[in-house]
C-alpha cells in the first residue's frame, strides 16, 4: 500500500504570525481528530520554516520547503541550501514547480541537480512534473511529461529513486479554477507508473506516491483520490484556508 499523502503549497503567501496561525490551525485539527491515515505535509515559505517547525506535532505533520539550491554552500548570494533545510527539521523539499519552470527558468537538468541536492541530504523531493495547455492541446503531452521524468530523475540509483514523490500538475489546472477530470488525472498518473515500471520494475514503480496538484478542492477532491493511481494531492490555493485543506485531507 502507497502512502497517502496531502501537502499544501503555501507559495509566496502569509506573513510570519498568519502563516504560524494557519500552521496551527490545520495542526488542531489533524491532531483532535487523529488523523493519521494521511501524511500530511505543509510547505510555508522559508522564512517560516524554523518557526511552524517548532509549533506542529511531528506525529501528524512534516514540513517541506519549497525549493533550494543545487550547490552545496558558498558564494551564492540569496540561495538556500537543502542542508539549511535538513537543519531545521523540514523533511521534504518541493522541486521543479511549474513556476519555477516558468518564471525562474528551471529545467530538467538544473531540477536533476536539485534532486540529487535533496536526497544526498537525506531529505524526500517532491519532483513536480505538468504540461501546458498548449502542449496538451498539440498533443504533447505525454511526450512532455516522459522527458521531464526521465532526464531528471532516471539516472537516479534505485536506492535513491524509491524515496521520491511525484507530483503531477496540469499547468493549465494551477490555479486557474480549472481542474483536471478524475479520468485525466487517472490517464496521466498511469501513465507516468507505467514509465516508472519500465525503468525501475513494477515493485519500486508501485511504491512511489504520484500525487495529482492543479486547482484541487473540497469539491472534487473525493473524485480525484478515488482513482487507484492518484495517491493525494499537492494543494495551492485550498492549502491557505485551513477548514479547506482538512477536508481535502480527509477525503480518502
Ligand atoms: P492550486 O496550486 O491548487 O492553487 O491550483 C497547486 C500547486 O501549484 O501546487
């Protein structure tokens, strides 16, 4: 059985005391109702990383970052190493955002590097992958999602591969209020275990969490979750309101 996982995306939102507040929130309610069926998982902004650390049950909840450098330390002025990271007690690290592509001109190399970076410091990448709108629209699509698996993340050795999370996320579906359906979801998610098992073997490829990220809700959580290769989601703008995002986490 693969882990059930949900972690909210905070991006660059919350101030310090209102992110410590939504941290809070989720926690009490993770913790009153026992959840722990879930890995639940939140990714603040680094300046509150240390912060929402110290004030969550580790029981319940993990904390992820949401990006960091492919260089080990040094002259790298504003950069944030995954051993800073590691060093706060953070466990996971989102890598290859579909913003990060965008606007900071991440590619498969640079995020293959970024990967390395956080399993060598014993820390879970939560590897995102997603095509346009326009790549999907031409037909491109599985086309795109294989070569961002493979050439960031098939040189990995096995021992290391096992631990990594994918996430897929439809870069028409973040944050536009347009979801994929659950049959899309479902289409792509095997597809991308069916990469996996051709490079890895059916055991490993069946143990590895593709979690489904792309304007996932309340509202179609349920639908989502319930496909056999969808294992949770990576949640954006339903990860700032605290009551959302729980019911997203309670809808296995
Ligand atoms: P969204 O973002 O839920 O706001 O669409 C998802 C993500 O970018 O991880």
């Amino acid at each position: 059985m693969r882990n059930k996982i949900v972690a909210g995306n905070w991006k660059m939102n919350t101030n310090l005391s209102s992110g410590i507040e939504l941290a809070k929130e989720v926690n009490n309610l993770v913790v009153n109702n026992n959840i722990k069926n879930v890995k639940v998982i939140l990714s603040p902004p680094f300046t509150h990383l240390s912060d929402i650390n110290n004030i969550i049950n580790k029981e319940y909840i993990s904390i992820s970052a949401q990006n960091c450098s492919y260089e080990t330390k040094g002259a790298f002025t504003g950069e944030i190493s995954a051993e800073m990271i590691k060093s706060i007690g953070a466990e996971y690290i989102i890598i290859g955002h579909s913003e990060r592509r965008a606007y900071f001109k991440e590619n498969n190399q640079v995020l293959n590097k970024k990967v390395k970076k956080v399993l060598e410091n014993n820390l879970i990448p939560i590897y995102c992958c997603g095509e346009t709108l326009e790549e999907r629209e031409k037909g491109k699509l599985f086309e795109i999602i294989k070569n961002q698996i493979i050439e960031a993340l098939f040189d990995l050795p096995e021992e290391d591969f096992k631990k990594v999370i994918i996430a897929y996320e439809p870069v028409w579906a973040i944050g536009t209020g347009i979801t994929a359906t659950s049959e899309q979801a479902q289409e792509m998610h095997l597809f991308i275990r069916n990469e996996l098992i051709g490079k890895f073997g059916k055991a490993i490829a069946d143990s590895i969490p593709i979690l489904y990220g792309g304007s996932c809700k309340p509202s179609n959580a349920k639908e989502l979750f319930a496909n056999p290769d969808v294992d949770g989601g990576l949640i954006g703008g339903a990860a700032l309101n605290a009551e959302d995002f729980y019911k997203i986490i309670t809808s296995f």
